[in-house]
C-alpha cells in the first residue's frame, strides 16, 4: 500500500491510497482539496483505479475539486452540505455519509467519525487489508471518539500556543484568530494529549496533518507528539510517497 500526499495544509488537501498491484491498482482519494488536473497526473491518468473519493467537510481547500471526480463518473462520500453545494451535473455520483455509519468503498472499509469545526465535518476510520486501520482526522478543535487497533494516524496538529502567542504579542497573527482556531482546529498539545489517551499497542506511525504555515513549529509538533506517544512521528508535505 502506498500513500502518496497531494497537499495537507489550508492552501489543498489531497491524500491518495493505492493498493494492489500496477495491474489491478485500487486507489482510494482522501479530499478533493487539490485541482483535478493534478490529481490525475499522480494517478498516471488511470482514472478507472479510483474507487471513490472520501470528503471531511464543505471548505475548500477539502472540497473544492470534488464535483470533477462526480463528473468524471467516480463516487463521492460526502456531508449533505457538500452535496447540496455541488452542480447538478455532480449530484448523482455523491453519497451522503452519516456519523457512526460504516461505508464499502472498493476493498476499503470506511467509518465516519463525527468532528468539530466550525461547519459540519467528519473523520474516517479507513481500514484495507494491505494496511490493516488508519485513523483520519483533520480541521477539528477536539475529538471525542477513539478506536482501537489503529495501525496508523493522519491526525491534524495545526498549530503551536507557543508560536500564535508570539505572533499575537509581535502583531504577526491578528487577536480574534485564537477564537477561530480555539473553535475549528487542533492544537499541537491537544493532538499529543489525545493520541495519550488513545490505545496505541498496534500504532507504527503518527502522521500530522494540516500544520498552519504562520503559527506551528513542525519540530515542535513533532517533539511533542513523539514525546507523548513514543512513535514515531513526521509531518506529511505535498510529494511525499510513503509505504504502509
Ligand atoms: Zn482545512
Ligand atoms: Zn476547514
């Protein structure tokens, strides 16, 4: 299984699984936060492997490029925000995914976990043969369920108090930006104190997500989250291949 990262951070966010063989490739897309024509191109345009498309929420740099992949003829799970905002031409390839409903999506097995941001979202539980589970959360300030037996987290660590305090104080970060994110993103110590309380025995990695490119420190984020769990853990960028 190979996951190829397209772009995780507020300007895109697209993440493709890939499993099987070159001849019988099965690829599962993570977000539609990156242009099409880009998602294609990682794909070697071999459009038919894609199984389906997998949303967390209605902002943009998640959902922007979504209705291509509906129009395309390819399925796309989605929240009904999503769906209804889409064109009509888009609408009937789009799923609408429920909280705590499990969902078959080629070989994967999907399960939406219910987030908190500052619209409607969701994170998955994404589970494959060739990966065993891997836990998907992003663009939420708190998560309120934990799952057993994750082999691998994709988690959000958006962002360091330590580095928005300093931007805050030198006039870098505006003051009402701490409301947002208190209400819409994850904190790098709230990320590491969650994967704390998490059963983490079958974990091999820790994947971090969406970092804020003004207010996070990623060594930071890292240290902290490696600290706290004793995994290993890195921070996904746009063009990293990794094998699970
Ligand atoms: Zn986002
Ligand atoms: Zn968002």
């Amino acid at each position: 299984m190979e996951l190829i990262v397209l772009g995780s951070s507020s300007k895109g966010n697209c993440y493709l699984f890939k499993a099987g063989s070159k001849a019988k490739e099965e690829c599962l897309v993570l977000e539609a936060g990156i242009p099409f024509t880009a998602v294609k191109k990682a794909l070697n345009f071999n459009l038919n492997s894609v199984v389906g498309v997998l949303c967390s929420h209605r902002h943009g740099d998640h959902a922007k490029y979504l209705h291509k992949f509906a129009e395309t003829g390819i399925t796309c799970y989605a929240n009904a925000d999503v769906i209804e905002s889409m064109p009509d031409s888009a609408k009937p390839l789009c799923k609408e995914i429920k909280s705590m409903h499990g969902y078959k999506v080629g070989g994967y097995k999907v399960f939406v976990l219910p987030m908190n941001h500052d619209v409607p979202c969701h994170g998955f539980v994404i589970e494959h043969a060739e990966m065993g589970r891997v836990f998907f959360a992003t663009d939420t300030f708190a998560i309120k369920y934990r799952v057993a037996d994750i082999n691998y987290y994709m988690i959000e660590a958006n962002y360091n108090d330590e580095v928005l305090d300093e931007n805050i104080a030198s006039g870098k970060t505006h003051g009402v930006m701490r409301d947002r994110l208190l209400q819409s993103h994850m904190e790098a110590s709230m990320t590491a104190t969650f994967l704390t309380k998490c059963d983490l025995k079958r974990t091999k990695q820790v994947m971090l997500l969406h970092l804020s490119e003004n207010n996070s420190d990623e060594k930071m984020c890292v240290r902290k989250v490696e600290r706290a769990t004793g995994k290993p853990t890195y921070v996904l960028h746009a063009g990293d291949e990794i094998s699970l």
